[in-house]
C-alpha cells in the first residue's frame, strides 16, 4: 500500500480494495453460503428485532438471517478469512499483524430492511480493530449498498439513540454529526471496504425486486490491540 493510500485511509477512515476475490471465487463463496444457509439454523443466527409499526408482517430476513462465526466450524470460512490479498492490506492498515475475531454473512435479500448507523466499538471493545466488508453481488443504492461517514474515526466513541426499525433490523442507531458526509460503497463482486472500529457505517434497505446485498465479513484486532475502557453505550441492546 502507497503512502497515498494510507493518507487517505487515515482521513476518511476507510479504504476501498478493488478485486480481492476474483469472479470465479465470489462464485464459490455465494454457492457456498447459500447452500449452508439452506441447510438451516446455525448457532448465532439473527434476523434482527422486528419492525416497529408491522412487527408481524412477513421479513425477508427471516428466511435468511445473517450468519456469525462460521470460521469455528467451516473450513473454506477459514481459508478465506485468512487468504494474503485480505489480510495483507488489513496489516498495512493497522500497521501490525492482524488476528481474526469475528466472521459474518450478510444475505440482505430483496426487500430486506437495512442496518442503522453505527461504530463497531460499540460492540467490539479493542484497538485497534478493522473490518473487512468483501462484496459477494454489485452494491449500489438501490439494494442497500453500504454508506461511510467520512471522517467519523476521528471523534470517539459518539452518543447513541433509538433507530427507526421499519427501515433497520438493529434497534440502536449512533448520532451522526450533521457536518460530516455519508459515502456510498459502490463496489462490484469481489471488492472490499476496510474500515476501522469507529468509523460510523450502516445502510439503507434493499429496494430491489430480485437482486441479493450479500457480503462476507471478517473482524481483526491487532496482534498488540488492548481493551477499550469506556462507559456502556448500547442503551441495553445486546450487540449485533
């Protein structure tokens, strides 16, 4: 990684990876997942909580909840999570060797609600930690694609309110300051957004009639992170 790069990264508080999988790849990773998602419940699954004002109107994220963990009992989680294009640029970025501590599918189906905004260290009490969000399908705006709010690594953890769920399947939401722009993840099978565990991220739901939003995630701390110590945050919500 360029120096370029790093600045920028260091600025925006995230990083765009073009083509880390190749398209024979995603297509390994989408049949894969889909057919463990067929399979059945997994420890950890979640649908979300409901939607406030048609809590028992039909939800696409019932049929395929988000998956967790998938790396303590699937192999081909483990070789991709640990695959060199990845990690190489998540170590660039944090400046030491990264360790794996969370892997997770997002499926996003048509009509699916989207994820309110939110920094990952709420949940997620180390530094440093950074995502990486590889994209399984096109993400654009009309299913959902992810947003990042520029500049919002550099200000702590910040204040956290109720979401509005009919449009989110996570029921907490972190104030965002109005004077910082939101920057839409347009990004093509195979792509990544690395981001790190401040930076305020979310999205909007899948408004499209037949196109999935799916995404493979790993979460990495650094070889040398530590705990963050801070007051709770999450107005009682477990994490997501």
């Amino acid at each position: 990684m360029d120096q370029e790069m790093y600045r920028r990264y260091a600025a925006n508080g995230y990083h765009v990876e073009r083509g880390v999988f190749t398209a024979e790849e995603v297509g390994q990773m989408l049949a894969h997942y889909m057919a463990m998602r067929a399979e059945g419940p997994h420890p950890g699954d979640s649908a979300g909580v409901p939607a406030h004002s048609r809590p028992d109107a039909p939800d696409p994220w019932k049929q395929y909840p988000r998956m967790i963990q998938m790396h303590h009992w699937d192999a081909l989680t483990r070789q991709w999570m640990s695959d060199p294009r990845l990690t190489d640029v998540v170590a660039a970025l944090m400046g030491q060797r990264p360790k794996l501590i969370q892997t997770m599918v997002y499926f996003k189906p048509p009509g699916g609600r989207g994820q309110s905004f939110h920094q990952d260290n709420i949940y997620l009490r180390t530094t440093p930690l950074l995502a990486a969000w590889v994209a399984l399908d096109r993400a654009d705006a009309e299913n959902g694609a992810m947003e990042m709010v520029r500049g919002s690594h550099l200000l702590g953890l910040l204040p956290l309110r109720e979401a509005d769920t009919d449009i989110s399947v996570t029921e907490i939401e972190t104030v965002i300051p109005s004077y910082l722009p939101r920057d839409l993840m347009a990004l093509e099978p195979g792509d990544a957004v690395l981001f790190g565990g401040l930076t305020i991220h979310g999205s909007l739901p899948n408004r499209s009639r037949d196109r999935f939003r799916r995404a493979f995630i790993c979460h990495y701390a650094g070889a040398e992170a530590y705990p963050i110590v801070a007051p709770s945050l999450s107005l009682d919500a477990e994490a997501k």
